[in-house]
C-alpha cells in the first residue's frame, strides 16, 4: 500500500561543533536547553522538527536568514546526516543508510534546485539538463531525448545547444528546473532556487512551476525566506525560527491563526488580499429562494430581509441568479407563477470560492447586489456586500484605523440599497406557509467581520507589498 506521506521527519536534529551530540542530547532532554547550550560552543540549526510532506503538495520552509532551513533541506536527502532523529523516504529511513544505497535513493527518488544553480559552464544547456542521467549511466540518445523534453517543459528547448553563459539569470535556473525534472524524480527539494532572480523573472518563474505542478503532481519541497513567495507556491507552509519550526499550515491558516507573536510579525505586511479568497470573506445571504417556489414567496422574503434582490437556487443548490424587488413585484402582479424566467444574472456579479480578495474589488464595485460566492460544484456557498468587503479588508490590514466613519468605498456608483452589514438575520422573521424559502441559510461559515467601517479603504487597497 503506497503511503499518502513521501516525506516524514521526526524529532529532527542537527548541531553543528565538536560537542554536537552531548548539546541534541541536553535540548531532547530539558526545556531550558538552550541556555545550557552556551558553553558547548555549538549551533543547533534544526531542533526537533517534525512533519510529513504529503505526496503531489508543495511545502514551504520559511524562515529568517540562519534559521536553519538548508539545514533541514539537506537531512531531507541525506546530503547531511542529523545529530538526532530520522527521515523518511517513502517509507524508509534514509539515515540509516549505507552511503551507496543512499546515493541510489537520491539518484531515483529526490533531486534539488539550488539558488545558483550549479550548472557547468563548459557543458551546453542540454547536457546540463542530462546530467543526472548521466551520472545515472543512461545512454546517450535516451539521456537525450528525456533532457530534451525536460527543457521543452521549461520553454527553452530552442536554446539546447546555448552554453549557459549564453542565457539570462531566468532562463539558467529554467535549466536548474529542467535538469531536476530530467532526472524524472518524484521529490524535488528547492533551496531559494528563487532568490537570485529578478522580482518579475522571479514571477514568471514561479507561475511555471505552478504549471508544471498542476501537470506534474512533484512533490516538492521548497525553501524560501521570502514570505510573499512562500504564500504564493506553498500548499503548506512551514515557519522556521532559529531552529524551531514554530508553526505549519496553509497561507490563509498562517495569516489568519498566527501561533505566536513571531509568526505574527513575519506576516504583517504580506499582501493578503492575495491570499485570502472570497470564501473567507463572504457571509451568509440574507435570501435564498428555490425556484420552484414561485414569484410570490420572492416578494416575501424580499420584503422581510429589506434586500433589493433574493438569490435564486435550483435542483441540488445551483445558485442560478437574482430576482429584484422590482421583478418580483411586477410578476406577482401580473400573475406569473414561475420564478425561472425572471431570474437575472446581471444584478449580482458572480465569483468562484476560490476567488483572491484582491480580484473581487472589480466585481463588488460593479454589482448592485452583494456578489454571489459559488463553490466548484456551481452552489451557492455565500455572499459577499460591498461593506462586508472593505471591513474584512480592514481587519486583515496591519494597519487597521479605529475609524468609524466614511462607511462608502470612494469612487463606487451605488445604484440600489442592499443588504449590508447593518442588517443582521435577527431581523429575519421565522417563514410560515412556504417551506423552500429560506433567509440565511447556506453553508456559509461566518466570518470574523468587525462592525467598525474603515476609513480609506481604497489606499488600503494598494497599500499591500508590490
Ligand atoms: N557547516 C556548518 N558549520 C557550522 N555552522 C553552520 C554550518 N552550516 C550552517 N551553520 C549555522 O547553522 C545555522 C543555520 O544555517 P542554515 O544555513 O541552515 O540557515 P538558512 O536558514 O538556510 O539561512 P539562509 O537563509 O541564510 O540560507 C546558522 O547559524 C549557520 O551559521
Ligand atoms: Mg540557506
């Protein structure tokens, strides 16, 4: 049975200087060991960390300069042996291996992207894509065709025959990426493989190996110091700390549910409308009507949560559009008994869950309606009310006024009443005589949305890190 985890670290320890053992054995053993870690003149630069890094997912280790992340990524493949505790390669403990299986493990299963990376000037690009195989003792042409393809996945197969002086900083760590997907390894460790590039080279760089990921399934463990980076690639993140990892999760976790002050302070000003999504934000809708349910039961809830649109579902919750007051009140007027042709799309924009904050300004700006949240299935997962938006983008701010006042974002037309934060479903009476009408139901989780409004929300909007 394959293990869902490729990677597993436990009680991970590794002391630099003479005296590194007598040191891992103090910090195993006493709370206080790092005190007592003074005389010992040593480093401890990993101290008992422990995770998995599950198959297909890309992991973060994050940290400050000297906190001991290419420390970590080096035990991972053995590349360094721990003063204490064991790595897991599929299932086997690579520590306890003889330097010749080792070599073979790395040479199958796990190669590494260096932030300079390491390739060998005198050597063409395609022969420094191969050199894995190469030392793999692949024959020539095989060794060949499989680089070939390597580099054509990085976009530079038309550079084959370049010496890597030939190339930019950008196109040689393409090369770097190449020869690790050459190697044709499940693992790939990645040691600020980043770093060195250029912020927009570095983007582009990034959005491809989030490609090649998506296409690709590695398993990858990537070490960055660079938050907005780590944000940006991780499926996890791992915070380092001189040695400690102090905490492990998503980027939304990390932001929202930081462990400690540390963590807290690492984060401050990361840009989080790019990472936080619509499903943070949203909230309940105060009117959900199934469509069977006909022109007259839109009225009523429409009347009894003062909104100016209801939301309409069908079979299976398929969020399928609005209906307006002004809809509902000429078709029950007219006497028309089916809501479906007078649903709208129009009147509430539309976002996926998945949806960064960042890129529901434009929709939120241009609907009259609160925007509708829709989860992968096309259901209605929640709402999202224009002051819902800038007060979620005030509490994730680091720098959030106490400001109560100028409730309206600047420069937004404001053509219809909606349901804003000021309603609350308390105001909801209890339905009576229909039974598929419904006010504030949904799955949506409710988010933390402090009541104060924020002021200048627009300069908050671009005050984020570029
Ligand atoms: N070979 C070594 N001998 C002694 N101390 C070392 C050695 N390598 C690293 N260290 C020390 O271990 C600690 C962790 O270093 P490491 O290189 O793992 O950090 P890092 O997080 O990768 O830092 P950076 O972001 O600068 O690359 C540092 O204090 C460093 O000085
Ligand atoms: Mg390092």
């Amino acid at each position: 049975m394959e293990t869902v985890s490729a990677l597993r670290v436990k009680s991970l320890y590794k002391v630099y200087g003479n005296r590194a053992d007598k040191a891992a054995e103090i910090l195993r053993n006493s709370a206080d060991g790092d005190e007592k870690l003074a005389d010992l003149s040593v480093t401890a630069a990993v101290v008992d960390a422990n995770f998995e890094v599950r198959r297909g997912e890309i992991f973060v280790v994050m940290g400050l300069s000297g906190s001991g992340k290419s420390t970590l990524i080096r035990m991972l493949n053995g590349l360094l042996p721990p003063t204490h505790g064991t790595v897991e390669v599929d299932g086997i403990d690579i520590t306890k291996l003889k330097p010749a299986a080792l070599r073979k493990l790395r040479r199958e299963k796990i190669s590494m992207v260096f932030q300079h990376f390491a390739l060998q000037p005198h050597r063409s690009v395609l022969d420094n894509a191969g050199y894995a195989l190469e030392v793999a003792g692949l024959p020539r042409a095989e060794r060949r065709e499989k680089a070939l393809q390597a580099l054509r996945m990085v976009g530079l197969d038309g550079w084959a025959d370049k010496l890597p002086q030939e190339l930019s900083g950008g196109m040689r760590q393409r090369v770097g990426l190449a020869r690790a997907l050459a190697a044709g390894t499940e693992i790939m460790l990645m040691d600020e493989a980043f770093s060195a590039l250029d912020p927009l080279i570095r983007r582009e760089v990034q959005d491809q190996l989030l490609e090649l990921q998506a296409e690709l399934g590695k398993t990858i463990v990537f070490i960055t110091h660079d938050l907005n980076e780590a944000m940006r690639l991780g499926d996890r993140i791992a915070v380092m700390r001189a040695g400690r990892i102090v905490q492990i999760g998503t980027a939304e976790e990390i932001l929202t549910d930081p462990s400690n002050d540390y963590v807290a302070q690492f984060v401050a000003d990361v840009d989080r409308t790019r990472i936080l999504t619509a499903s943070a934000v949203m909230e309940r809708p105060l009117g959900v009507v199934d469509v069977n349910s006909g022109p007259r039961v839109a009225a009523r809830v429409l009347r009894e949560t003062q909104t100016s649109a209801v939301y309409i579902t069908g079979r299976d919750k398929r969020y399928l559009g609005t209906v307006t007051a002004d809809a509902a009140t000429q078709a029950v007027r007219e006497g028309r008994k089916n809501l479906q042709e007078i649903v709208s799309t129009e009147y509430a924009r539309t976002v996926a869950d998945t949806t960064p904050v960042a890129d529901i300004f434009a929709p939120c700006a241009e609907s009259p309606a609160p925007v509708a949240v829709v989860d992968a299935a096309g259901r209605l997962a929640g709402v999202i009310p224009r002051v819902t938006l800038l007060s979620a983008l005030g509490s994730i701010s680091p720098d959030v006024s106490e400001s109560t006042t100028t409730p309206e974002p600047t420069g937004t037309a404001d053509p219809a009443p909606t349901n804003d934060a000021a309603q609350t479903s308390d105001a909801i009476p209890a339905s009576d005589d229909v039974g598929t009408a419904s006010t504030g139901s949904g799955p949506a989780a409710t988010p933390e949305v402090p009541a104060q409004v924020v002021a200048e929300p627009s300069a908050r909007m671009t005050g984020g890190p570029a």
